[in-house]
C-alpha cells in the first residue's frame, strides 16, 4: 500500500484525514455535499500510515450518521472491478470497518452491503468478520453456501479452506456452519475446523529454532544463520542466551560483542545490555560508532531497553550527539530521567521536529517524556505537532502532554478532542474538557449514551457527574 496523500491540516479534507474532532465540528458546518465528498475521499482512501494503531472507522461511522449520509460511493468501491484486480484488504478495509459501525447504529442498507460483498467480494473474510459481531445467525446461515462455493472441493482447495478457518478472526459462522442442519455444510466446515488444527500441531513439531541443551555458541550461530537466510533473529536468540548462558560463557559472549559477526553480533549486544553487564554500554558505543549499519541499529535498540542508572548517566552525556545514539539518548531521558534533564528533552524534541517533520517516529517517546517531566515550555511544540501530525495516535499522545503542560488545554483543544477519532483520546478531553462550553456538556452526554463508545471514555464522562447530575 502506497502512503496517503494528506491535505493541509487547514482544510476539510485534512482535518477528516487525521481524525480531528475539527474535522466532525467543521463537516456539520459545511455545504453538506462538500462535507460528504470529504468524507467518502477518506473512507475509499485510508489516510492512515498504520491501520494497526489509529482507528478511523468509529470515527467516519459517526459523521456519516450526522450528516445522514449515503452508502452509494462505498457500494461503487467495493464492487468496483478493481476489487478483482486489487483484492488487498488495504483498499477496503476502512470502508468495511466503517459498514460495520453503521450497521450496529442500525443502518439496515450498511448490513445488506456487508452481506452481499461478503458472498461476492474479494475482501470476503473482512465482511465476515464484520458480520459476525452484529448480524443474526439466520442470515450469517444464509453465506454458508456462497462461502463455500469460494473453495475448490479438491485437496488444495480443502487446504485453503483449513486456512481460511484456522486464520478468522470471529470463529462465531464457521461455529453455525459447523452444526448446520445441511449435512454437505457442516461436514465440509467440520473437516476444515480438524484439518486447521492438525496443521498448527505440525508446525509446532516442524520448528527450527533452539532446542533445549543447545550452548551459547549454537545460539550465536543460529543467530548469523539468520542474517544469512535474511531473517533477523538477534532478539529471540538474545532471550535463548538468557536461558542457556552462565558466568563462565561471558568472555565468549563479550568477544562476540566487540568484533563478531554481524548475527552474533547484535544478539551478544542484546544480551549484555538487558543484563547490564558492566562492558555493555562501551561496547554499544563501539558498535554506533564502527560497526555496520544492522549492528549500530540493534545496538541503538539495545540500549534504549537498559534500565540501570549507569544508563541513564550515560544518556545525559549522549543527548547532544548528532547521531542515533544521541537521539536514542533522549528518548531515554524521556523516559526514565529525572527533572534535571529537562532541557536536554525539550531540545530533542525541537531538534526532531525541526529535522524531521511532525511525524518523527522519535517524537512518540519524546512527546510522552515532555508530558511526564510537565515541561512547561514544549506546549508550543507540542501544539504544533498536534496540528501538523498526521498520526491519530502521536496526537493523542501530544494532546496528553499538552493536558499536564498547557493551562489553555481545558478550553481550548480538549473540547475538540471529545470528537477525536481515538478513544484515549476523547478519554483524556472527557476528563479535562471545561464544561462552561455548551458544546462540551451536549457532548459529554452523548458519550455516556453511545453504546458503542468505550468503557473507559464512558466512565470518564460518569466521573464528571456531580450528585445533582450536573458536570463538575
């Protein structure tokens, strides 16, 4: 999947892309076609970098039953001919997601599209599991024969149903088709349920990694065997060591630090750093500086793992390197420093937002860390990696941040935050969101009612209710 093309955060189309509770706010003021056009654009484009940390679905859902919105642009782009020729769960997964929110807000036309792309479209098993948390057994009975019809009746076709079974994310229609009243359905269901099952004890006995009794040495080599085949095993084969290493193994283990290969290499740097061996920060160093680039990286994560003092000291007089070290060296002053080391923080993060943008991976550590320390004086870099980042879940965390830095955050961004498209997000503005706003108490009231918000943001709101029912 190629990365969105976000609008500038001043617009519609930007404000919606990144989830912003603006985004909802201005939509509802908008022409409402220009508000829908908007929101189909993202909804058939997923604007997230990394579907597996931002939610939009909930978010898209809401707005689209605000705005009494159509299902035709979904509709043509799931059973768009593309679908055959693109059948990445990356072009409709969004879309899916959001016909699921919908169809548990009632919209009985979202739960006639998920029926019929799940017994036509290519995404299938998406639908499927949509369906399996919101729709009756009649009609999830009612895609057995269509499902099955996907899968070939010879043994590779058996097979890819086996798969299919063994992979669902909701086991819920495989269960009914099991015990479906129609002898060819659950026979065929009941076969692939077994065959999936054998087949994850065969893996199990067909394992190529460690066996009990192996020495640090086959530990060591197991791990370059990895570098060659282009499998990085470092970090399991670090926690192999952990078991099968003792005092009398450390020379072996050091040597391997300093100049081995480059497998061996990592996972011996990996081992002494989570233990705090003594030589482990010098050699981490050794490693940035001479090593290769695979080599210098594990040692940069190493070294971000350690928890020892000595580590933090070390830290204090890395912060200012120009290097992954350096930058790595905020990041656990971030984390793990004390009030002292607060200049050195909120110069990390100006550096990584002035030399790296709004959506620096190094900023989520960052942000946080300025967050814990209450630096006073990063809220202006903060608000601006709010506004900028098209990251819903690093603006979650700046808005966090902002909550224990930025006086204004009550009345000013915690009250769009109730609309963000993050729950921990909207948690955060429920307990810090000033209620002198009629907005806010409207809204408020609607979250303790929704039953398909979270629970945490459901008691959050609940905390808020004075004795006489009105928000403290």
């Amino acid at each position: 999947m190629f990365d969105p093309v976000i609008a500038p955060s001043g617009t519609l189309l930007g404000l919606l892309q990144r989830g912003r509770g603006d985004g909802t706010l201005h939509a509802l003021t908008a022409p409402r076609a220009e508000a829908l056009a908007a929101l189909d654009h993202c909804v058939l484009h997923d604007p997230r970098h990394d579907w597996q940390v931002e939610n939009r679905s909930l978010y898209y859902a809401r707005l689209y039953l605000d705005l009494n919105g159509e299902l035709d642009a979904i509709e043509t782009h799931l059973f768009d001919p593309e679908d055959v020729l693109e059948p990445d769960e990356s072009r409709t997964g969004l879309a899916l997601a959001v016909l699921g929110h919908l169809a548990s807000y009632g919209r009985h036309d979202a739960l006639r599209l998920l029926r019929r792309y799940a017994a036509h479209g290519a995404n299938w098993a998406w639908a499927l599991d949509e369906l399996a948390l919101r729709d009756d057994d009649a009609a999830l009975r009612a895609l057995a024969v269509p499902v099955l019809a996907r899968f070939g009746t010879d043994a590779e076709g058996e097979a890819e149903l086996a798969a299919a079974v063994r992979d669902a994310f909701e086991p819920r229609p495989w269960r009914l088709w099991a015990d479906d009243p129609r002898e060819s359905v659950a026979t065929r269901v009941r076969a692939a349920q077994e065959a999936g099952c054998f087949d994850r004890w065969q893996r199990q006995l067909r394992s190529t990694g460690p066996r009990p009794g192996w020495s640090v040495h086959a530990v060591l080599e197991w791990a370059q065997q990895g570098v060659e085949r282009g499998t990085v095993l470092h970090v399991p084969a670090a926690r192999c060591l952990a078991a099968v290493a003792g005092p009398e193994d450390r020379p072996e283990i050091v040597r391997a630090a300093r100049d081995g290969a480059e497998g061996a290499r990592c996972t011996a740097l990996r081992y002494l750093a989570d233990s705090n061996d003594p030589e482990a920060l010098g050699l981490i160093e050794a490693a940035v500086t001479g090593g290769s680039t695979p080599v210098a990286e594990a040692a940069v994560d190493a070294f971000e793992r350690m928890r020892s003092v000595a580590a933090v000291d070390r830290a204090r007089g890395w912060a200012l390197r120009p290097d992954a070290l350096g930058a790595a060296a905020g990041r656990m002053l971030a984390c793990r420093g004390a009030a002292r080391d607060s200049e050195l923080v909120l110069a990390a993060l100006r550096e990584a937002v002035r030399g790296e943008g709004p959506d620096a991976p190094t900023l989520w550590t960052l942000v946080d860390g300025a967050g814990r320390l209450g630096i006073a004086c990063a809220a202006p870099v903060l608000r601006h990696v709010y506004r900028e980042t098209a990251s819903s879940h690093l603006r979650g965390r700046a808005a966090r941040a902002l909550a224990a830095t930025d006086p204004s955050f009550a009345t000013g961004f915690a009250v769009e935050c109730l609309w963000d498209c993050e729950e921990t997000t909207r948690e955060v503005a429920a307990r810090h969101a000033e209620t002198g706003d009629a907005r806010v108490v409207e809204r408020l009231r609607r979250l303790a009612a929704d039953p398909a918000e979270e629970a945490e943001v459901q008691t959050a709101v609940r905390n808020r209710i004075a004795p006489d029912g009105r928000f403290a």
